[in-house]
C-alpha cells in the first residue's frame, strides 16, 4: 500500500518524466513541426500500455499512443519486449494515425519485470509516401508509405541497422526522416530511465501500485463528473468537403451520444461508408476524437490518464469513414479534427449550457516544399494556423487560438519559416467580420500570407470549408476557411484541400474560420460592438447589418438614437 503523500510524489515525478521527454524532443529533433509546433504526443503507461502521465502537444496523439500500445503487445507478445528493446509501430489500423506519424515506445524494466512503457509520437517528413509532403488522393494503404508493425529500432540497446537501412535508403529526406526518429528513441530512453529511477527509489512494487492507483482516481473523478451530466441521446451531423478523390462529393459524418448513468456512449454509425479517398480514420483515432471531448466535459482541469474514460465507450462501423480496415487510404486525417465537434452538436441539443458553439473547425494547415534555391537542397515546412472559437453560455469564443485537437501545440513563427525556406510572409493577423454574430460573438479567424520566391509545391490542407460553423441558442453562423491562390489578381483562385504547383512570385492565402455565435446578435450590447469595431474584429459595415448597431467615427461611438431605431425596425 502506497501512502497519499508518497503517491503524490510518484505523479508528481511521472508527469516530470514526461515533460522531460518532451524537452529532449524539441532539443534533438530535425523538423520545426516538433520543435516549433510541438506535433507530438508523449506519454509513460503502466505494463498494459495504459497511460499514467502525459506531455500535452497534440491530445488525440497520446490516447492513440495507448491504442497502439495495446495492439502491438497483441502482435509481438510483452515477453519478447527485452530491455533496452525499442520499436516502431505506424501501421495505421494499429497505430491510430497514417504513416508519417510515427509511434517509436520502449519497455521499461525494473527488477526482472516490465513495468511500462515509455511512448513518443511524431509527425516525421517522409517515408516513401507516393507523394512527397503529404498525401491527398491516394485510394489504398499501398499509395500511403512504408509500413513498420512494431519493428525493432534498436535491440537490447543497439541500433537495427537494417531497419534504419530501409529507411534511408526509401526516404525522400533521409537525414531529417532518420534525425527525427532517433530524437524519438532519444525521448523514450529518458522516460525508460526517469521511471526506473523512481522504481530503485520507491520500490518498483510501490510504483506499480501507484500507476494503478493514478488510474483508479483518474476513474473516480471521470465517474463523479459523468454523475452530474443530463441523461439522454442526441444526434447530430455535419460534412466533410470531400475525400481528396471524389472531390464534389461531401462526407456525411455522424455522431449519436447517449449519456446513462453508467456510460458516455459515442455512435458513429451511419457515418459515411465506401469513402475512396485518404480521410478515413483508423479506429484508434476515432477513439481518441471522442475521448478528448469526453475529457474536455468530465475532467478538463487533471492531467491525462487511462483511467479517465473508463465510463466511455464508442461504437463504429467497420468499413465506414470512422473505422478504416485495410486496405482503406487513411493518410489524410483531417476527418478526425473535424469529428469532435459533431459530437459537441449533438451535446449542445441537451446542455447548451455547457457546450461552445462550432469553431472554425479545421487545423487549415499550409505546407510547403521544393528545392530552396539559397541551398540547392530539398525544403519542407508547415504550419497550423489558429481558428476562432464559438461563442458559448459565459462569453465570447477566443480570437485566433489553435485547434482544439491540439492544446499544448503553437504555430511556426514567420522568422522560421521565411530563414528555412523561399517563403516571403506578406501577411498575418485576424480577419475581420470571420466570427459568428451572437449575444456572445464567436472568436474571429486569421489569415497567413505566402509569397514563394522561388518554384514550389504549396499543399493546402483545409477540409472545412463548404458548411459554416454553426452556431448556438439563435446565434449566426460563422464563415468558414478558404485558400486563395494568387487574391487580388486575374489568377485568383478560391479553394481547399489541394495540391498547388506555385512559381516564383505566386501567392497563397490561408484564411481560417471563425467560431459560431450564441444567443441572438439583436441581444448583443452596443458597447460590445463598439469595442469589437474599435478592435477591429467587426467592420462597421457589420456592426449596423448583423447587430443593428450604428458606429460614428471621430471619435468613435454608437450612435444611440439610430441604433434603437434600427433595433426596433428589426
């Protein structure tokens, strides 16, 4: 029996353990989508590949690490897991995510038996996909990349140098592909000696009794919070733009949530079936979609643990867009950012108190690639960009914050890309009149624009951009994202996801959505509008349409006669 205090303590140091994994992530990693963004997902499980501490990066990334965790100890036995054994796993109906997103663990040892495992995610560049950067019309597993089912990295501390091999030798970009896969070795050997130190100190019996003891609390608190959540069963639906192949037809998704006393139950079936193109998600994944959601409702404000969606269970439909079987194309992802909020439609029938309206609900990431003329070397940089949030029951949506799919990650700073590529930023900032009007306004979108200085390859990856984000209690829509091509010009086109072929001089414009409004916009208060015209989230122009609300300038004001009589006109 371990004591409260000394359990503190192991927490404690298993949640440093992860944080240091992280650390020596970002210090030894090639890819600025680690190190600037923080594109990954760390975690250290107990010996069932259950997670007791995680480093917050992309949070569908660490409950899918579990997922494939489990499968691999299913496909390769906990027995021939040796010390100093180090794997590979990125089979995607495995691994909960396509092939670039690669799951390196480690056992870990203590006394004679496994005690854990130490996990890390990442997003590396290239391992002989069909198409260089990302993939967004393949139609089988076979278009996707090299497959690696929990293979051996390195052996009883060795390296596997035929593995490594294969990788280099079929690796657009060997030395950044490779550099980024020992960054992750490199995190997982901290965890595996970070966790064996605290087990020499504790007693590896202390240690393993208090990992379980982490995901009993865990339990607990999600089993009180579920308690306090209203019974029922809601449905909702919402679209995808297209599978990247059958590019005019939109993908229905489909969440029915029913809330028990003893459950949280999230249904995917009746999601779209025989989807041809790359956004179906593996199972894992889907799992994972749903569990943030959960978490975000039950125990928002405690570190991630296994233990915390033990009262969720999610049921899908093999061969659908929520559960991909081979050989099913799985590389593009986005169906799994976009998923979540479904699920939060279905929610706001039953607790509108409680649920935001939509965000802008899309990752809307740009990535770009070619030849950098200053090197005459191969480049490749990405960046997510933030989105407004929905309006909701206490206030506003925020302006311009990243995804909800990835609460501990950042976007790639302007000085980084512009010094590792041949990308000039002629644009950056909020966009005004994005956010859905409301009583509580949603958040406002941004824009990032490119300019390439020399020929390249601009990949736009935005899948939300056909259906508005919805809004709330009588609140208005917002406006979704886009990608333009060359704005302005007699070349200007106004697109998604698609592959681009750019030359030097052309432009791309990344436009995120904003969030949906809450409650009507008539109910917003003058002052409010006021400060959003001055803070240049509202045009005037949409002050006096949406809100009926009349600004003067010089100074600014609200024009209180003109707007009461706009006001009770409406």
């Amino acid at each position: 029996m371990t004591d409260a205090i000394t359990l503190e303590v192991i927490r404690h140091a298993l949640l440093a353990t992860a944080e240091e994994m992280a650390r020596n992530l970002c210090r030894t990693a090639y890819n600025t989508v680690v190190y600037e963004i923080h594109d990954y997902g760390i975690g250290v499980h107990d010996a069932n590949g259950n997670v007791v501490a995680d480093a917050p990066g992309i949070a569908i990334f660490t409950r899918g690490n579990d997922h494939g965790i489990h499968r691999a100890i299913e496909h390769l036995g906990a027995d021939n897991m040796a010390p100093g054994d180090v794997f590979l796993l990125n089979y995607p109906y495995w691994s909960s995510a396509h092939t670039l997103d690669t799951l390196v663990f480690a056992p870990i040892h203590a006394d004679g038996q496994l005690i854990g495992f130490a996990s890390c995610r990442i997003h590396v560049l290239d391992l002989k996909q069909k198409n260089p950067g990302y993939v967004l019309d393949s139609t089988d597993m076979y278009q996707e990349g090299m497959f690696f089912p929990g293979s051996r990295l390195y052996r009883a501390g060795e390296p596997n140098q035929e593995i490594f091999d294969i990788i280099r030798f079929n690796s657009r970009m060997p030395e950044r592909t490779i550099g980024d896969l020992q960054a992750q070795v490199s995190a997982c050997v901290t965890g595996v000696r970070r966790t064996q130190e605290l087990a020499a100190k504790h007693g590896t019996d202390h240690l393993v009794a208090a990992m379980r003891s982490i995901n009993d609390h865990g339990e607990r608190l999600a089993r009180l919070a579920l308690a306090r959540l209203p019974r029922g069963t809601w449905s909702a639906t919402d679209m995808v733009d297209s599978d990247g192949v059958d590019t005019e037809r939109e993908i229905l998704l489909k969440a029915t949530v029913t809330i028990t006393e003893d459950e949280f139950v999230v249904d995917w079936t009746g999601s779209e079936r025989d989807v041809r193109g790359p956004i179906n998600l593996p199972v894992g994944q889907t799992i994972a979609l749903s569990s943030l959601v959960f978490k975000a409702l039950t125990t928002p404000d405690t570190p991630v643990v296994a233990g915390n969606f033990a009262p969720l269970r999610v049921i899908t439909d093999p061969g659908s867009v929520m559960h991909a079987v081979p050989p099913m194309p799985t590389f593009t992802l986005w169906t799994g950012l976009l998923a979540g909020e479904v699920i939060l439609k279905a929610l706001a029938q039953g607790m509108p108190e409680r649920i935001p309206a939509c965000s802008g609900g899309d990752v809307s990431s740009m990535m770009g690639l070619g030849t950098n003329p200053r090197t005459g070397q191969p480049w490749l940089e990405a960046t997510n960009e933030a989105v407004g949030f929905g309006g909701h029951a206490g206030g506003d949506g925020e302006d311009g914050i990243m995804h909800m799919s990835e609460p501990g990650c950042r976007n790639n700073p302007v000085e980084v890309l512009e010094q590792k590529s041949p990308m000039f930023i002629e644009r950056y900032g909020y966009v005004p009149d994005t956010a859905g009007p409301g009583r509580h306004r949603g958040g406002v979108g941004v824009q990032r624009v490119y300019r390439f200085t020399a020929p390249s390859t601009g990949i736009a990856l935005v899948y939300r951009t056909k259906s508005a984000p919805w809004p709330i209690a009588g609140g208005e829509p917002a406006t979704p994202a886009r990608i333009v091509l060359n704005p302005g010009t007699d070349r200007e086109v106004v697109t998604r996801g698609s592959y681009n072929t750019l030359e030097a001089g052309d432009v791309l414009a990344n436009v995120t959505g904003g969030g949906g409004g809450y409650g009507p916009a008539s109910a917003r208060e003058p002052a409010k509008v006021l400060e959003d015209v001055i803070d240049g989230f509202v045009s005037v122009e949409a002050a006096r349409s949406a809100y009926g609300v009349v600004i003067t300038e010089g100074p600014w004001a609200v024009d209180e006669p003109a707007t009461a009589r706009l006001r009770a006109a409406r």
